[in-house]
C-alpha cells in the first residue's frame, strides 16, 4: 500500500518514508509510525507521519503485517 490515505496509517505501524533532505534522492527510512502530522484524508505525496525515534517524513509503503 502506498501512504496517500490517512485512514491506511496508524500509530504502531511499520512504514518507509522519505525524510525531507532525501526528496531528491528517494532514499527511503523504515520506522514505526508515533503520530499521524497531516490532517487531510488524502496527500499526493504521502502522508506525513513522525516516527518513534523522532524522524518526520512523508509514508512512500506501508509494510504488510502478519
């Protein structure tokens, strides 16, 4: 799944995202989701999210869970 839709994401999920300074690059960082930032249901580029050890970043995958 991509991270575009805010109801796909909650707090304790695991996710990629791409952090500010690596828009360019792509280069993705995997985390767990801490609190949801955008308050729109929808963003084309991701939604953005803060992860638990504190990087912010919009969600480019949400991983699957078992």
């Amino acid at each position: 799944m991509n991270g575009q839709n805010r109801k796909d994401i909650t707090p304790g999920i695991s996710v990629e995202i791409v952090l500010k300074q690596d828009q360019r690059t792509g280069k993705r960082t995997a985390g767990i989701v801490k609190d949801i930032l955008t308050k729109s249901p929808f963003h084309p580029h991701g939604i953005k999210v803060r992860l638990e050890d504190g990087q912010v970043g919009r969600v480019q995958l949400i991983k699957a869970t078992n």
